[in-house]
C-alpha cells in the first residue's frame, strides 16, 4: 500500500549565475559584504570553507548528483532551498527587485528537472519589508514553490537604522500574506551580529547559527506573532538552536517583566506552534527538542551537502532510539501534515 516518503526538508543548491549577478550590479555593496564575511568568520574559516565548496560543487550545482546522493542518503523527496550566501541583504530596493524572483525562478528550474522529488523554498528581500509580500507572491503564487527561506535578521538599509528584527511591525503584512497563502517560511540564520568576537575557531557557525534561531524565534515569540497568525507555517533550521530546550528563563521574564508580556501565552508554549528540523548532530539534543516541541513538530533536515550538515540524516534520527511512530512522523509523516506536496511511494 502507499506510504508517505522520506522527506528531507532542510537542503541547498548554490546559484553562480545569480552571485555573478549580483557581483556586476552592485560591485561595491557586494565587496563590502565579502569584507563583513572576512571579520565575521576569520581568514582560517574562510579558507577552509572555500575548499568545501570546491570539492562538493557538484552536489552543490548538478541535480543528478544530487537525485544520486538523495538515492544513497534514502531520502526520495527533499526541498531546496537557495544557499543563504544568496540572502545579499545588502542590496538596495531595486537590486532587491531583481534577486528574489531571479532566485524564485532558479529554483523552479532546479525542481522541475525531477519534480516528483524536488521541491523548492524561495527568496524574500528582508532588508526591505515592504517588498517582501510580492516577493513571497512571486515565490509561491507565480512559480509554485513551497514558501520562502529568510535570515534571522537584515541590515536596515537606512542609515543609522540598526536591523531589522523578525518582530519589526513592518513584517505583519508579510506574515499575514503567509498564513493566508499557506505558505512555509523556512527560518534559517547566516551571519551574526557578534561579528569578530566569533571569529576564531568557527564559532562564526557553531555559535552563531543556534544563538541567532534562538533570537529570532523570541522575537517572534514575545512580539506576539505566533499570536495575530495562529496558523503561520513557521520552520526552524537547525533544531531551533539554543531556544526549544531553554526557556525556563524566558517564561519567568514574561511573569515578573512587562515588557517581555507582549505575548498571549508564556514563550515555552509557542514550541509547540513551530516546526523544526532534525539537524542537530546530537542523539541527546533531538530527544530533547521531540520532548519539547512534540515529534509531530519535528521533520527530517540535512542540510545538503555542507560539511555542517549530515549525510546519513535518516540514520542520525533513527540514532535517536525515538518510538517507531516518532520516527516515521519525522522521518515520512509531518511533512505532509506541514503541507508539502509530497508524493506517495508505492511498496
């Protein structure tokens, strides 16, 4: 009889033609931005992940090489979403323009060489929220694809402006349009705003991306979004990071601080209202994050194929030592009840 398919939600593909792009349109803003990756990450970093990305170009580029691993891995449905090195969040409002639906199409590209096991998230320009719903509508209305990827913050392109947070009043629109299109916002950090104190010893990632899920999801959380879009379609890259299994501190900021009580409900409830994937790289910490969300809040992530990623994400989960139910909701189920279209395999 039919059975739902192993999904992995959490993988990438890397776009060149849309880096050169980039590159030749705003040459300054695009140097500026590499010198900001330089004192973020450190020279040892960077080397080192130049060397990845050269050795894993093919897998990073070629779809059959892709389908291939994704054979090896037993993963038969997965959904791509663009590197966040593509975010370019730095570019003005007409750049802006240009990038999200150049990458939106990209995608549609990629998925369609194999779409009975390729899906897709797209792009929106964060730095500029009030062009993210047409580009969320470009994304999902005008190519089909399943929702859109975002960093945990933007540089507000306003001079003097700070960032713009998750929780910034500009955004409701955006997380309004979601909820209605039923579209999955894919949540996943590239950067940190603690710059050159994590600079040494990859901190700039092994630090960075579960401190800055874990400071995007409580703004979200105590701004009381979860609250005005009860039926938002938020997923969490990288198990959340440090938030899921630490919010004893944040549930009594919300008791005795007025100005954390800007949500409904204290912030350890909101778990439960979000979707994360798998990727954690610790049998431990995924037990801890199925307690905490729930295993029907839990789906299968990769992310494919960086070094930071896994490549036996199936067994990492069945590692775990979760009941036979948690583990085929995570691993097949909670992806069709998310609202991915995946296809039925026939045993």
């Amino acid at each position: 009889m039919p059975s739902a398919p192993v999904a992995d939600i959490h993988a990438h593909v890397l776009l060149p033609e849309l880096g050169d792009y980039v590159a030749r349109a705003d040459p300054s803003g695009f140097a500026a931005h590499q010198d900001l990756e330089r004192r973020r990450h450190g020279e040892a970093s960077l080397q080192n992940s130049a060397t990845m990305i050269r050795q894993r170009w093919p897998q990073l580029t070629d779809p059959e090489r892709r389908l291939a691993d994704m054979d090896t891995a037993g993963v038969e449905v997965q959904v791509v979403s663009p590197s966040p090195s593509h975010y370019y969040y730095f570019a003005d409002q007409a750049l802006a323009m240009e990038v999200a639906p150049r990458t939106n199409m990209a995608i549609r590209t990629l998925v369609d060489r194999a779409p009975q096991r390729l899906h897709g998230f797209g792009l929106v320009p964060l730095q500029h929220p009030g062009l993210m719903v047409g580009a969320l509508e470009h994304a999902v209305v005008e190519c089909g694809l399943l929702g859109v990827e975002i960093g945990s913050f933007a540089p507000s392109p306003e001079a003097g402006a700070g960032t713009v947070e998750l929780s910034d009043a500009r955004l409701e629109p955006f997380w309004a349009r979601a909820e209605e299109l039923g579209a999955i916002v894919f949540l996943h950090p590239f950067g940190c705003s603690l710059d050159e104190r994590l600079d040494h010893f990859y901190l700039s990632n092994t630090v960075s991306q579960p401190a800055e899920n874990a400071v995007a999801l409580s703004h979200l959380i105590f701004a009381g979004v979860l609250d005005r879009h009860p039926e938002l379609k938020l997923l969490a890259a990288h198990g959340g990071g440090y938030l899921p299994t630490t919010l004893g501190r944040s549930d009594h900021a919300w008791k005795v601080r007025s100005e954390a009580h800007g949500c409904a409900d204290p912030p350890s409830s909101y778990i439960k209202r979000i979707w994360f994937d798998s990727l954690l790289h610790s049998p431990t910490e995924l037990r801890a994050l199925v307690a905490a969300a729930g295993a029907d809040h839990v789906l299968l992530g990769s992310d494919y194929p960086f070094d930071m990623g896994s490549d036996d994400p199936v067994a990492d989960v069945r590692d775990a030592g979760l009941s036979a139910t948690d583990e085929d909701n995570i691993l097949r189920h909670n992806a069709a009840a998310l609202g991915l279209r995946v296809h039925a395999r026939r045993e």
